[in-house]
C-alpha cells in the first residue's frame, strides 16, 4: 500500500542547489517545510531523506556537524 508520490527528487535538487549558492546549509527538516507549502501537502523530514537516498541526493555537509580532529 504504497502512498501517492508528493515529493519531487528534481525539486529537492533545486533547492539544494539554492541552498549551496546561498552559502546556507540545509537540513532535511527546513526542505520538508519548503516542500510542504509548495504543495500544500505536510511533508515530513524523514519523507524526504527517504527520497533524496533513493535518488541518490546528497544533502550538503551541515554546518553543526564539522568532523572532530583527534
């Protein structure tokens, strides 16, 4: 029982795109909100991992999560 696909990978790609050129770094929760006032459908942040993972879109790196040197 599959639900109705709302989120659409190239849009999501869009917006990480205008992420990048703004120097901002997205999250999934931030890119749901977007998607679900564009659609008018509530999306949810794990949706929309779930779609960037199958259509192989990588998030840029988040900006809270920098790799401790040790």
């Amino acid at each position: 029982m599959g639900a109705p696909r709302t989120i659409d990978p190239e849009r999501v790609k869009e917006l990480i795109k205008e992420a990048e050129a703004q120097k901002r770094d997205w999250s999934y929760p931030e890119l749901a909100k977007i998607l679900s006032e564009e659609t008018g459908k509530e999306i949810k942040p794990d949706a929309v991992s779930k779609c960037a993972r199958i259509n192989g879109i990588i998030l840029p790196k988040l900006s809270g999560r920098k790799p401790s040197k040790t």
